[in-house]
C-alpha cells in the first residue's frame, strides 16, 4: 500500500514523530513538506532534534498571503499525487498545509485520512477552526483525539463509521521524544527546577489584535514579578511584539522561538505553563505540569474537565488570579495528584486501522 503524508508546520512535525517512524515501517511512504514553516528554528531543527528522516519533497511555495500559498500547495501537492497515485493521504491537525493537502487529495479521488479530527474551539476568528472543519468533511478516516472530537463530528453529521477512536499522539511522541531532553537549557538560562514558569504565546487572535497582546503582556509582566517567566517567542509574536512597539520588562527572560527538545527540558523543570498552544497544552497534561490557557476557549476541554488546565482568558486579572493559585504550594499538588486516562498507543492504533482497511 502507497501512503503519502503531508506535513508543513512545527506543530505537524512534532505530533507525527511518533507516527511517522511507523508510517516507514509499514508501507510504502512518502513524505511531502509544503514549506509553510521554513525557518531553521522552526522547521528543520525538529527533524534534527527528533531523529526523523527528510521529507522525500519539498514544495516552493509563496509566503506572500494565505490564499496565494494554499493554492500553491494544492496545485504541487496534486502533481505529486497524479504521478504517485497513493491509496491514501495522510494529514493532521488544522493548518493551511493539512487543509490543502486534504483538497488535493479528494479533488484527485484519494482517500484522505485525518489525524486528530474532530476538536473544535468554536471560535471563528481562529483561521484553523476552518482548516478543521473542511478536512474532516473531506476526510474518509477520522482519528478523534478524545470524545469531545467525536461528539464534535457526530453533531456536524460525519457518518459514524468514519470515526474511529484512538486517543491523542502526545503522550507516545512525549515517550518518545523525552529520551532526547537534557538540561542544558535550563542550567544556560539560570532556572531552578520548579522554580520557574514557562510561557508561549502565537495565536493569531492574540497576537493581531494590539489590545489582547498589550493585556497578555502586562499579565505575564504581573506574573514575573512573582517567579520568573521563560517566553521563547514565536515569529509571529516577535513581529507583533516589533510592531505595536511592546517593551518587556526585565523579569521575563525571551528567547527566540525554541527546538522542541528545549522546550521539553524547560517543561519538565518548570513548575507550571501558561500557553495559547494547542501542544504545549497537552504536553503539560501529559508530563503532569498544570497548564493557564491563555485563551476563552479550548479545543482540549478534556484536560480542563480533568481539572489539570485552566482557562485563563485573555484579561490580566484573571491570569495573575490563577498565576497566584499555581503559586500556592499545597494547591499546585493537589492539582498534581489529579488522576486522569491518558492514551498511550495511539500511533500504532492508527497504523493498525490503516492496515486492516487496506486488507477489506
Ligand atoms: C496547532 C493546533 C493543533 C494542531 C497543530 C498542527 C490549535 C490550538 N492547535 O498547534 O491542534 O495539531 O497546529 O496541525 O489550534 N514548541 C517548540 N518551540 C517553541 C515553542 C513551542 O518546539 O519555542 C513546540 C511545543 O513543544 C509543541 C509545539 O511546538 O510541541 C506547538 O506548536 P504551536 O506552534 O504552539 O502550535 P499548536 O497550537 O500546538
């Protein structure tokens, strides 16, 4: 069986690493980058850092607008597909990348597979949330993360028989993947183990609009004057940052935007996260630090039902209410002893699913 995948973000590399290897393993595959991410820091250090082979095709495409580079991806990834002819293609997540790939695909009659279908944050000013929703009406096969995906889909009248359970790939890449982390980060920044926060910051709702970005910032500032932040900064929120001519205060120690094997280390020695990533909020969950989700809303409300992560909305008084909260020793271990189901096993859960389909 031929299967291509197609992958073109940070985010997308991090969360396949656990599938990828196994996509080798068991099939005749191809990988295809669209280049959407294509800054060292934020694409090929992730192949280095995670030990994955390169992608077998790199497209060329245009950064000059969104519309412009998903129509640039549809047209090389369709040329790829009419000369490979894949009986599957394989995408994940919610990016421009996944959603063209997804096009390209169906518009060529290749059955498309979608990775962590089904989240949803409801939340239209969210370019992803559309990226989401036309790959799952588009998809043959949907692995939901957790049952909040499936409810999601089964609301939107996806045929049942489409979607198949296999929890989330974090907790086999976070297995995976934590052989590599050393504290090299930690002891160069001058942290102490538990002593710290770490804080990441991208979304284009909080990053594009001045006065959200303004009140982030002045309640992580609150926040560090309390414990020490580290914020490695995303491009998106460097050029914001650059933009509407915020000044940082001292106590919040930037970087530029990390390899994942850093920000795994500084993870696991912070006491807890405040973050509007989608991973880092589930990468939190999965190595048991409690997470502030810098947002309203959540495509993970599994881990809030749980009690692990907390919507900590956009405003700064309720950020530093909540930042105040994790800071109570006693109430930071009780939120720690919180038991709740993780899904180790997904990857091979989806080779598996792929493999019998092949086989009917
Ligand atoms: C988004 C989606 C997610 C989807 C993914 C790819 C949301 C809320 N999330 O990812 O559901 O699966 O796109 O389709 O829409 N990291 C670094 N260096 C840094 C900072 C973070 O390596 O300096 C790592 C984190 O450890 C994490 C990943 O990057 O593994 C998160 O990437 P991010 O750019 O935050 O995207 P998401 O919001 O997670």
């Amino acid at each position: 069986m031929k299967v291509v995948t197609i992958i073109g973000t940070r985010p997308e590399i991090i969360k396949m690493s656990s599938v990828l290897p196994l996509l080798d393993k068991n099939f005749n595959h191809i990988l295809i980058h669209t280049d959407q991410h294509y800054d060292y820091e934020m694409d090929k250090i992730m192949f280095e850092q995670l030990a994955l082979r390169m992608p077998d095709h790199r497209l060329n495409t245009s950064k000059a607008s969104p519309a412009l580079q998903i129509g640039e991806m549809i047209c090389q990834i369709s040329e790829i597909l009419e000369e490979q002819k894949p009986d599957f293609v394989i995408v994940q997540g919610d990016t421009n990348s996944t959603m063209a790939g997804a096009i390209a695909a169906n518009k060529l009659k290749i059955k498309v597979i979608h990775i962590e279908a089904g989240c949803r944050s409801f939340d239209y000013r969210m370019p992803e949330e559309f990226n989401r929703i036309v790959t799952d009406h588009l998809s043959e096969i949907l692995f939901a993360p957790d049952n909040v995906a499936i409810r999601n889909l089964k609301k939107e009248n996806i045929n049942e028989e489409k979607i198949k359970f296999v929890g989330s790939t974090v907790f086999d890449y976070s297995n995976r993947n934590k052989k590599f982390v050393d504290k090299t980060i930690v002891e160069e920044l001058g942290l102490k183990e538990n002593k710290f926060i770490v804080a990441t910051l991208h979304r284009q709702e909080n990053t594009d609009n001045p006065a959200v970005l303004k009140e982030l910032i002045s309640a992580l500032e609150a926040v560090a004057e309390k414990i020490p932040i580290v914020f490695p900064v995303h491009p998106r929120t460097q050029k914001a940052i650059g933009e509407q001519k915020i000044k940082l205060s001292s106590n919040i120690i930037t970087t530029k935007a990390l390899g994942y094997i850093e920000v795994l280390s500084l993870l696991l020695a912070s006491r807890f996260v405040m973050t509007d990533s989608g991973g880092v909020q589930e990468e939190a969950a999965a190595f048991n630090k409690p997470c502030l989700i810098l947002r309203d809303v959540t495509e993970w409300s599994r881990l809030v039902d749980a009690g692990k992560n907390f919507i900590a909305t956009t405003k700064k008084e309720n950020i530093i209410m909540y930042a105040e909260r994790l800071l109570n020793d006693a109430e930071l271990d009780r939120i720690k002893k919180i038991n709740y189901e993780s899904d180790i096993g997904a990857s091979e859960k989806i080779i598996n699913i792929l493999k019998n389909y092949s086989n009917d």
